[in-house]
C-alpha cells in the first residue's frame, strides 16, 4: 500500500540533516492499524497488537522543495494486518517528533480508493 504525501508548515530551506532526520523518522510514524485493535495499544509501550497492525514503512522523497514523500506499507511482511481490509484500517500517525510543543486533537484522513 502506498501513501503519497507532503509535509507542509515546515520551516523553509530545511538543512540535509533535519531532512535526514525527518525522513528517517517517517519510517516509524506512520503505522496501519486494524481499528478494532486500536485501543489495545498500551499507551505506555505503544505497538500493534501482533498480527493487527503494521507499524513500519519504506520512505521515498519524490520532492525535496515541496517535503513531498512516498510511504509504502508491505501488507504481506512481517509486521501485519491479518484479515487487512482497507475500510477497517486506521492510519496513525505521531505528529509528536515534529511538533512536539503543541497538543493536537484527534482528526480524520479519508483516503480516496483509486483503480491505478
């Protein structure tokens, strides 16, 4: 499954190495999680449920001017969702790394299903 995305808000002419820093961090801020199993995540140690979540994803960088990315999930990897249904998937995402200074409230990312 593959994510496309773009960071916005951020600083303008980000150094390589706070680009680095995002992009590595990236990797473990996006996990795909089956939504009946989201609240048996222990806040404490936070992880998916094993075989209910995939907590790990590949990132690309399409453009470094507009912070736009790839993440690509393997849904047949180690780490997954069992009975994977995409309308029973919850995408989280800890914004705590980028913006660490502000609480926000929970919301909502309506993916579009495409035929591609």
């Amino acid at each position: 499954m593959v994510i496309d995305y773009q960071l916005t808000g951020l600083p303008k002419n980000l150094s390589k190495g706070k680009l680095e820093i995002i992009n590595q961090n990236l990797k473990y801020l996006f996990w795909l999680v089956d939504k009946e199993y989201l609240t048996k995540i222990d806040p404490e140690n936070p992880w998916p449920p094993k075989n209910h979540g995939i907590p790990f994803n590949k990132v690309k960088m399409i453009d470094k001017a507009t912070v736009h990315y790839q993440s690509t999930f393997d849904l047949n990897g180690e780490e997954r969702n069992e009975n994977f249904k995409l309308e029973n998937t919850m995408l989280l995402f800890d914004f705590s790394s980028l913006v660490p200074a502000k609480e926000l409230k929970p919301f909502t990312v309506v993916l579009p299903v495409g035929n591609e």
